[in-house]
C-alpha cells in the first residue's frame, strides 16, 4: 500500500467518524431538548433562549 493511498484511507475513516458524531449529537440534541416556539429550532433541555434565533423559551 502506497503512503497516498494509505492517508487517503485514514482521511477517510476520520470523515466517517465525523459524520456518526454529528449525528449522534444532533439526535442527542432534539431527543431531550425543546423547539422553539418561533422558528422551530431544536434546542437544550437546560436553556432559556433560542440557539438558532433568540427567542425567549417559554
């Protein structure tokens, strides 16, 4: 295995990884989290204002 094709695999392999962590956070996220009332956004369990737009969390 050539040193190119064997940084192209391990670049690869980190991408993959990268993806399943952003899901499973992005899961993690809206599973016990709450949307905003105005722009629908997933938000924390714990927070009193939007991420995405800034709107108070009733």
């Amino acid at each position: 295995m050539t040193p190119i094709v064997f940084l192209m695999l391990v670049l690869g392999v980190i991408g993959a990884l990268m993806i399943l962590r952003n899901a499973a956070r992005r899961q993690s996220l809206h599973g016990d989290g709450r949307s905003c009332p105005r722009c629908g956004a997933a938000n924390r369990g714990h927070a009193r204002f939007c991420a995405q737009c800034g709107s108070p969390l009733v």
